[in-house]
C-alpha cells in the first residue's frame, strides 16, 4: 500500500494517476479500434446469415413442384378428396366408392367385472399370446406377452398396445367391457380372423376379458370404382394412381360418384415465387441500408470509464451513432449488390417459351433508391404459370452452364461468393482469430495491448519511485532545516 505526500504535503496519488491517464490514452483507443472491429466482424456476419437464408429459400425454388403444383377439386369433398403430384395428368376423374377400409375390432361379451386400476387376479399370471397375420411372410406371427403378480388392468391393456403388434386394447369404464382392435385397417387373414387368440380353460381373452373370436368385426379393404369401369380395392382409405393420391372418407352411389378435377395451381406457384421475391428485396434493402447509413466520426466507442458516468439510454444512443456506417463503402457489400442484380437481367436460352424475367411479369422498381428490388405483376405471372409453368421453371430453374442457366441458379452462385467473400474477411461464430481477416487485426490488437498494458505497469512504477525519491529528498530537507533551527534557537 502506498501512502504518498507525507513529507511533501503534495497528493502524490492524485499526480500519478493524472499523469497515468495521459499515458493511457493510447492504450483507449486500441481498445477504441478493437470494439470497433469487434462491431465490423458482427455486421458482416449478420449479412451472412441473411444470405443464407435467402440460399436455404433457393432449395425450394429449383424444384418443379414451385412452379408446376397441381390442385384438385372434388364435386364430393366430404366423401372423396385427392391431391396430385406435378407428374399427374390435368383433367377429370370419377370415383364411386362402395365401401371404406375399416379395422378389426372385437369387444368384451360382457362386463369384465374389474375396474381399469385393479389388480388382475394371480389365476391369470403368466405367459399369454395371440397372432396377427403379417402380409411380408404371409403367415400369422405370434406375438406374447407376459402378465406378473400384481399387474393392473391397465398395466396388461397398455402392455400389449405398446408393441410392435398392430393390436391396441383399451378399457370403456361405461359399458365395462375392453376393446380389442387393429391399429392398420384392411383385410389381411384372407382365411381366418386378424386378431387370433388362445381358448383354453384359463384363457386370459376368452375366460376373463370375454372375447369372441367368432364376434370379430371389421377388417375390411376399401372398394371403389374408377372412371366407371376399373374396379380397384385398398388395405387402407387412401389409393395413388397416375400420380394422384385419391382419399377415402364415405361411400357414394355407384351412379352418383365424386367427380375430382386435376389442374395447375398457379395461385401457390406465384405464392411461393412472391414469397421468395420478398426476402430477396428485403436482402436488398439491408444491403442498401449499409451503405446509405450516415458515418459519424466524433462518436468513437465508449470506453469503461466513459460508460460509468452515463445512463444506459444515453450509452445506447451514443452506440447507435457509433456503430452507424460501420459497413460503407464496403467493396464485399457493394460487389454483391451488383452481382445479384446482374443475374436477374441475362437472358435464359432455352427450348422454353420464356426467356427474361420481364416475359413472366417480374421487373425492377422504377425508383433507383430502391436499389434493384424486384417487382410482380400478379396477373402476368399467373398467367404464365397456368399457360407454361415448365417454361418458367425452366426460366428459373435451369442446373446447366453457360447461357442455359436459370436465373436462380445464377442468383445461388452469387449468393455463395459473398457469403465465402464474407467468411474470409470476418470469419464465422466458431472460427479462430487467425482464420480471417478481421481476427487477425484483433489478434494483432490484443498483443499491443498486453504489451501496451505491461509498459504502463513499468511506466507508473517509475513515477513512484521517483516522487518517493522526491519525498525521501524533502524529508531530508526538512529534518536538516529543523536541526539547524533547533541549534539557532540553542544559542
């Protein structure tokens, strides 16, 4: 602990740490630079993140199901309905369905006499099984199950539904009785029943849940008629044909069946196209943003010292302004502005009908602030798509080289030279300071000033060795001046 001034009557503290904060000032504004940089490498790194996912977006505009979805209405919604792959033919399909696939379900004679969290009695403990017929061997496979001295009703029912079976059970506490059934409709036991169980003396189906086999209901195919004349039936509600898949949900007359109309959705193609043009413009305009933002040179980071005598709001401010224009100028930023605008304005040569963007009814804004956003006509662009949507996808979408290359593709490799540009100037979150531009200039930063640092601890201990030479001097000086007065005053 150093006390300073004793002989001098000087503040010797107050000095040093005057003249200290002169010699800091360097020292500040390396870590002026530092956050500064630290603030460049997060800009650029939240860039990067908005190009990608404009790039994740990409994955879903190459693909032919963007441009070329079909719907399909049905005349009988709530007894058939379909969907369509884009290979699925345009036009219309009749289906009269005649019956529904349903499961197979057998239910308790009788009430069971025991509540779902009793005990079941210790004459039923032990191994018990049943089978299911498995259509992959096309046998019945049997599947057991093991009930232990105090087990539950509810133990054993959830025991059995939790494997891999095809077989739930459950307990109805209204009519007491306990539901067994098929978690997979269809008829599969061409032969016999789906769900086959032991009856001897002590069986645990027959004796003590009071299941029939012969009461065995369900376990049917669904049976339906397409285009009046092809009968087809279906282990399940549901049947893909020509790329359409036909959902099941209530018979109809066989003279009266549902009438589905296949087309192309042009209304969720251009959703999809307008969403994509939206966060592109939205890229845009962050892009434009970084370099229209207004530089302020007078507001540099605060240090520590700076925000202990501020409130947050006013820190806040304060780092609003320094941080604005962070990115101006920025060749990386402004390269990339130009390279995406570029890919949207060459022609596509292909065998397609379209060949420019503007042919589907997508343009750049008028006013040159916007800085190269696009925008949709809504009714060319439709019409494009109910008229050719291939040669759009085409226009968009084309994975070859040279003049035949789509225009997202085109967009993509731009989006890639940035984001590698980027990742080569400001790295990403778990890259090393060595392994890009800006970390090294951190780097660099953060060994001047650990030097810096170790300097001033040289630096302020010489100033105290020389005012405690100082005050060792005084005190002499003193103790001289008093001696001698004390012989003057002798005499």
């Amino acid at each position: 602990m150093r006390i300073g001034g004793l002989a001098s009557g000087m503040n010797v503290d107050e000095i040093i740490e005057k003249l200290m904060s002169a010699e800091r000032m360097p020292l500040d504004r390396m870590h002026q630079d530092r956050t500064k940089l630290t603030w460049k490498r997060d800009a650029f790194r939240d860039i990067n993140l908005s190009l990608k996912e404009l790039d994740d977006m990409i994955l879903d505009m190459k693909m032919s199901t963007t441009y070329q979805s079909k719907s399909v209405s049905s005349s009988k919604s709530d007894a058939v309905s379909a969907s369509a792959t884009t290979s699925a033919s345009n036009g219309t399909y009749k289906i009269a369905v005649t019956q529904l696939a349903t499961s197979a379900m057998n239910i308790s004679t009788k009430e069971i006499g025991l509540k779902l969290d009793e005990e079941i009695p210790s004459n039923y403990t032990g191994k018990f099984s049943f089978e299911t017929f498995d259509p992959e061997k096309e046998k019945l496979v049997e599947h057991s199950f093991t009930i232990n001295q105090g087990d539950t009703l509810k133990d054993v029912l959830k025991r059995i539904s939790d494997d891999d079976n095809h077989v739930r059970m459950f307990y109805d506490e209204q009519s007491q009785r306990v539901v067994m059934e098929t978690t997979r409709t269809g008829k599969y036991n061409e032969t016999g029943k789906e769900i086959v169980f032991s009856e001897n003396e002590n069986a645990f189906f027959t004796n003590f849940l009071h299941l029939d086999m012969g009461e065995e209901k369900g376990g049917t195919n669904a049976k339906f008629t397409y285009n009046d004349h092809l009968e087809l039936e279906s282990k399940t509600n549901s049947y893909t044909l020509n790329g359409i898949t036909f959902d099941f949900k209530q018979t109809t007359l066989v003279d009266e069946p549902a009438i589905l109309t296949v087309s192309h959705d042009a209304d969720q193609a251009f959703d999809k196209i307008k969403e994509f043009v939206e966060k592109y413009n939205e890229l845009v305009e962050q892009l434009n943003g970084t370099q229209r933002e207004e530089r302020h040179r007078n507001f540099p980071p605060l240090t520590d010292a700076q925000k202990e005598d501020m409130s947050e709001k006013q820190i806040e401010l304060w780092e609003e302004k320094a941080k604005s224009g962070l990115l101006r100028g920025e060749s990386i930023i402004t390269d990339s502005l130009y390279s995406m605008r570029r890919s949207w304005y060459g022609k596509v040569e292909t065998d397609g009908k379209f060949t420019s963007l503007t042919e589907v009814g997508i343009t750049t804004t008028r006013s040159y602030l916007d800085g190269g956003k696009l925008e949709i006509n809504e009714e060319k662009l439709k019409e494009a798509l109910r008229e050719d949507p291939e040669s759009v996808q085409k226009l968009f979408s084309n994975n070859v080289e040279g003049s035949s290359r789509g225009l997202i593709n085109r967009l993509e490799d731009s989006l890639k030279d940035t984001v590698k540009r980027i990742e080569e100037r400001a790295g990403k979150s778990y890259s090393t300071l060595e392994g890009y531009t800006i970390g090294k200039n951190m780097k660099d930063l953060n060994n001047r000033i650990d030097a810096f640092e170790k300097k001033l601890v040289t630096i302020e201990q010489r100033y105290w060795a020389q005012f405690t030479a100082m005050e060792k001097a005084v005190q002499r000086a003193n103790q001289q001046s008093a001696y001698l007065m004390s012989q003057f005053s002798g005499q």
